[in-house]
C-alpha cells in the first residue's frame, strides 16, 4: 500500500486539482488486473479503495468541502480508504442495510455491524452504509464517511479465509459512532443510487479484472510448468510429452483471453454509455468468477502434485479465484438480475 501511495496509484481517478492524474476505467482495469496477476489480495485492497474515493469524489454539496482534505491525503498518497457495506442480516444483498442511522445535534449516530470489509484495521476511511434515520424502504439507506479513528470504530473479529487471506476482509463494529452532518456523503435515502451509479460498474468491473490477473497468472505458471517438469527417462518435458495437457493449457488460454475481450466492452460501455451498459456490467463479474474458476482449476490439474503440494504458486490462485463467485453481489444474484433485465421485471 505505501508503494501505490507513493507511485500516485492510490490516485490513479481523481483530478489533477486534488493530486491525480484524472485517468479513468480503462487505465484503471489495466492497473487492477497487473496487480491480481501478482496478488489478488493487493488488487482487491486497491479496488475497494478506489471505490472509496469515487463515492467520496461523488459527494453532495453539503460534504464535497469537508471530504476534500481527504481526498488531498489520497492524492499524496497518505489515505486508504474502503467500503464497509455488507451487514450479516443483509448477507450478499449489500445495499439493503438493517442498521438505522439515528440523528443528533450535529448530525447522526451510527451502531452498526459490518461483515467482510476489505482492509479492516488498515483503511484511515470507511464509507458506511445505514438506512436513513427517516427510510420506509429496504433501499432508502445514506452513505456516510467515517474516519477510522472516530470513538466506537473497531475490528470486530479476525479474518482468515480459504482465498484472499491478505487483504483483511475483517467485521467491523461501530458503536454509537458519531458523524458530522458534513461527513453525510449522500442525501438522506439517496445512497442506493449512489451504489448502483458509482459503485457498481467500477466494482463489477475490477472484480472482473481481478479474476482476469488471476487466469493470468494461472497461465503463466501452467506454461513454465510444462516447460520445466521433465519425464527424464523420455528425454522430454511435460508439455511436449501428453498431448492432454497442451490441450487444456489451449482451453485455460481460450477462457482468458475471452475474458480480457469481455472486459474490453464493458469498458467501451462505460466510457461511451448506451442501453446496454447496465447489462454488461451485472454480466462481467458473473462471467469473470465462472472463468476464474475454470481457469484455475484446469491449472490445478495440469501441475497435479506440485501445485497440491503447495511447490508452486497455482494453489493460491485457485482459492484466490473462488471469492469472486461468492463475493457480493453473487453470481446467483447477478444471474437473477440478468433474467429479471431480460423479461423487462423490476430488479428491485
């Protein structure tokens, strides 16, 4: 994290007035795939920061001046920020939130529970998520930022999980945590919009290059494995030995670059909009996790008991690659989305 702060990575979409550059999704996906390629646990810390800001850089009047120290910090490459969502009673469904925001004299007062939040204990921000102390409905919730070091803020538990077991997706709690008026990112009940306009595109398409680094990565090592493991009583490596295995070396290099193509139009669909737009982008990050995870287990069985064992790296992508699916919103729930778009039903 201190090496994308100090690269200007952490800045990579905000503008030149704040200390970004002002680039936008298609350097941002290149950015975010180069480092799942490497380790999707620092792709995914990166992606969750990114959407950090842009809610932040998304703020309404009444917020835009008191977030914009923050948004100097991220510009020198002091800030991590983060998304805390997803509550254990709303599950995958992120944007229905139960906690209720309560109003003070000076603005609110949050208790929440939150679950799988991406850099818990790390981020020096978290954008929160409550129904609006005033919300009839499932979808009327407020977005909030909160420093940190705010009374009532704490890591609520430990991470440890079978993938992504760097990037702290730890629960966190906030007790009777007061925010100012000024740190109310959204107007009241406005922050599901907010979730579904700036949220979701960029988080459905990082995911997607997440798990594009990921088959990647898995290539690459599949490649240098059947170059290098050798039968030495046949004089010949692996891959020049078993025909199957080339073949399926083939299909792992098919699936990713079918990937890379996908990701290339949604792109292309939200930096040029169109009524297609939506639909691409609940279809990337379903199609990514399937991809992923069919990459990455063929790599498995391509490598056999080195990758089992542990002696290469594939392993990790393996586990790695399988949060995609399961991360919210699910590939179940985009697939219901997807069917509702198609049939012109209501998604919510």
């Amino acid at each position: 994290v201190d090496s994308l702060g100090e690269s200007g990575l952490l800045a990579l979409m905000l503008p030149a007035e704040v200390g970004g550059p002002g680039l936008g999704p298609r350097t941002f996906a290149a950015v975010t795939a180069t480092l799942a390629e490497a380790d999707a646990s620092v792709a995914m810390v990166y992606l969750m920061h990114i959407l950090g800001v842009a809610t932040m850089r998304a703020a309404r009047p009444g917020a835009a001046k008191a977030v914009r120290p923050v948004l100097a910090e991220v510009g020198g490459g002091r800030h991590l920020s983060t998304l805390a969502f997803s509550e254990p009673g709303s599950r995958s469904h992120f944007w229905t939130p139960m906690s209720r925001a309560r109003r003070n004299g000076s603005g609110v007062s949050i208790s929440a529970k939150k679950s799988w939040v991406t850099s818990a204990g790390f981020a020096r921000s978290y954008i929160v998520s409550t129904l609006a102390p005033d919300g009839a409905g499932p979808t009327d919730s407020t977005l909030y930022v909160v420093p940190a070091d705010t009374p009532g803020v704490s890591v609520a538990g430990p991470w440890d999980g079978l993938g992504l077991r760097a990037n702290a997706s730890a629960p966190l709690a906030l007790d009777n945590c007061e925010v100012p008026s000024n740190f109310q990112l959204t107007d009241d009940g406005a922050g599901f919009q907010v979730m579904l306009d700036v949220v979701l595109p960029l988080f459905n398409l990082g995911t997607a290059c997440v798990a594009l680094g990921l088959c990647r990565a898995a290539v690459a090592g599949a490649t240098a494995h059947l170059k290098g493991a050798r039968f030495e009583h046949l004089g010949q490596s692996l891959g020049e030995s078993l025909p199957t295995l080339r073949a399926q070396l083939a299909a792992m290099q098919i699936e990713t670059d079918g990937l890379s193509a996908r990701v290339d139009d949604l792109i292309e669909h939200l930096e040029s909009p169109r009524e297609t737009t939506m639909l691409r982008v609940l279809e990337s990050k379903a199609a990514a996790g399937d991809v992923a995870i069919s990459v990455t287990s063929t790599a498995m069985r391509i490598c056999g008991g080195a990758a089992f064992s542990k002696h290469m790296s594939i392993e990790r992508l393996f586990r790695d690659a399988h949060a995609g699916a399961v991360m919210a919103p699910t590939g179940d729930v985009l697939r219901e989305f997807i069917g509702k778009a198609l049939l012109g039903i209501p998604l919510f």
